[in-house]
C-alpha cells in the first residue's frame, strides 16, 4: 500500500500524503515513505521543488497513535525537509494538528486555504510539542506561539500566517501558489540551494543543540502514564482525568 502519491508539473514535484483512512497520521510507515519520497526528489536533477500536501480533508492529524514513529525517526525527517537542496513548499486544504504542524514549519513556505484549522493537541492527551519544537521555536512568534502550545485551542489559517506558520493563505490555495511556484521555476538550482541554506542556517542550529534532549523528552512522556490516559481517553472519545 503506497502511503505518499507522486505527480510532477513542470520540474516541481508533488508528495501527497495519501492515508485518508487515518487522517494522513505519522506513521512509522509514512514517515520512512516520505523520507524515501524526499531523498528522490533531492537526488533528481529534473526536480526544482517540492510541494508536500495530502489527500482528504486533513494535511496530518500528528503521530498516529497506533504505530507511532520512533522520534529519532520524526526528527530526521524534519531536518531532511529543511536540509533537502530543493524548496519545500507545503500546500494545506484542511486540517493540521499535533506533528502535521512540525512538517509545516520545517518547509520553506507554507500556503493553506482559509478555512484550513490548526491545533497543537499534544498538552491534551498529556505529552508535549518537543521534537517539532526544532523547526517551530527558530521560525514562528513567540508570544502567538505560547498560546497555541499552552492550550492546545484551534486557531485558523490567518492566525497561523500571523504566528509564523504559514506564508500565505487564500480561499484558492493553488491560485496563491501560482507566483511561488513560478518564481522558483524562473530560479537558478544551484542559487536556490545556496539561498535555502542561508535561509535555515538557524534552523539546523536548533537541530544540532537541542534534537538529543528534545528526542528523550518526547520518549519519557509518550511512555508516562499520562500519556497513556490521555491517548486511552482519545480512543475512548471522552475527556481524560484530569480535566476540571
């Protein structure tokens, strides 16, 4: 079963992230896919971008809860988005919770349609943004950014382009993204790989100080009792023990 569908457009090729039956979670088999996915299109010559987005209503619910990905694994393909030598443009027509947030911040520009919804969930089934937390902290508002983390509310897609989330949005994504895409495709590879690394050196700074702490983070709550209620009361569809 293939998770990540491929299309290319004049020299930009797109990865959907194609599991409808589960919100597009993070799986360990879509993370390794998607992982796969990149290092393709990284190695060919006749890609200038990349644009990552999803079948179905939801661009990524976060870790599936099921099989979740080990957070090494999430970790690396976070940094292979950033690293990749091509622009990564994320295109959102719905909804992004938890690690589907982290995928977003590690892309160079993000687009969604207006009525697109975000919501980091994680403080409500008892863990905590951590590893996506590499790519989020150096790119996103601070203040905008506490909020969301803290409450784990939903917000919308003019909130998340004031948060640092998101680069545009617009009722007709595809519409916004025409000029974007254009422009890399009337950009020279090799300018735009060097122009790219400019741009993340503070990114990767963050991955190299903090992926080790924010990896064992991330290992000690997804393994704490509550953790393990919170994510119990998620499949049982009722409020944890906590709630007051």
């Amino acid at each position: 079963m293939t998770l990540i569908a491929r299309t290319r457009t004049r020299a930009v090729q797109t990865l959907s992230l194609d599991s409808p039956h589960n919100r597009n979670a993070l799986s360990a088999a879509l993370v390794g896919e998607l992982a796969g996915a990149l290092t393709d299109a990284g190695k060919d010559t006749g890609v200038r971008a990349v644009v990552l987005t999803h079948t179905g209503n939801t661009f990524s619910a976060g870790a599936d809860l099921k099989d979740p990905p080990p957070p090494e694994a999430l970790v690396a393909l976070l940094r292979q988005i950033v690293e990749l030598p091509k622009p990564v443009v994320a295109r959102v027509t719905g909804h992004v919770r938890a690690g589907g947030l982290g995928l977003l911040a590690a892309c160079d520009i993000a687009a969604a349609a207006t009525d697109a919804t975000f919501a980091f969930t994680e403080v409500r089934i008892g863990v905590a943004p951590a590893v996506i937390s590499l790519p989020l902290l150096p790119r996103t508002n601070p203040r905008a950014l506490a909020r969301h983390y803290l409450t784990g509310e939903r917000f919308d897609a003019a909130e998340a382009q004031a948060t640092g989330l998101l680069t545009t949005h617009a009722d007709d994504v595809d519409t916004a993204l025409e000029p974007i895409l254009d422009g890399l495709r009337r950009s020279a590879p090799e300018a735009l790989a060097e122009t790219k690394r400019l741009l993340t050196a503070r990114v990767l700074e963050a991955f190299d100080r903090d992926a080790a702490d924010l990896t064992a983070l991330s290992a000690r709550l997804f393994s704490s009792p509550q953790a393990r209620e919170g994510m119990t009361a998620f499949l049982e569809r009722r409020d944890p023990a906590w709630v007051v």
